[in-house]
C-alpha cells in the first residue's frame, strides 16, 4: 500500500514538471525571448531556463516568482492553462478598468462576436 502510493506521487511528480515545463516554454516563447537572455535576465546561469525546460531542475519559489515576475503575470496566470497569452489579457483588462459601461458594451458585443465565430 505505502509503496504504491509513492509510485504513484512520482508519476504525479513527473505530470506536473512535464506541464510546467511546457507552460514556461510556451509563455516564453510568446515573450519573444530566448531562453538563454530570460535566464540571465533573471539572474540565473545562462542555461537555467533551459535546464527547467527540460526537466533536469524544478525552480526554487523565489526563482519561480522572478520568473512569474519578468514574463509579468502573476504565478495564478501562470498556471492558467486556458490563458494563451495572459500578460496580453493583463494589459487588456487594465485598460478595461478605465472605460465607461457604455465603451465596455461595446467591447463586450465586439468579443461575443468574435467569440461565436
């Protein structure tokens, strides 16, 4: 019984690096970046990135928040599998903020629109 549920949480373990991995991969790449620029950019060896890409490592929280930190979502966006591009959707909604409801009506009959196409 103990040993399977160890398997278990390894396979589980496995699961969660193989999407984090692709996660960063993929808000990097829609960054624009390199790995090797992201990785100094945060401080960290020039194959850092690539290593986490990888699976060779698991970030540390504080390199994860600089990471969270330099794509500019926070770690709830990052882990947001349904969010294409959430520092986009960030910016967008920042400036949703600042508009009246009749602006944002038509914004939202805009996106419905799109939405149904």
């Amino acid at each position: 019984m103990i040993c399977s549920s160890i398997k278990r949480k390894g396979v589980e373990q496995e699961m969660y690096e193989d999407i984090f991995a692709e996660r960063l991969t993929s808000l990097r790449t829609n960054k624009g970046v390199s790995a090797r620029n992201m990785s100094l950019s945060i401080g960290q060896s020039a194959d850092y990135i690539n290593k986490v890409e990888n699976k060779r490592i698991v970030p540390s929280m504080t390199a994860f928040f600089n990471i969270c930190e330099y794509l500019e979502i926070t770690p709830k966006d990052f882990f947001d599998f349904n969010s294409k591009n959430p520092t986009q959707q960030n910016e967008i909604v920042e400036k949703l903020k600042k508009l009246d409801k009749g602006s944002l009506n038509i914004i939202f009959e805009l996106v419905d629109k799109l939405e149904r196409n």
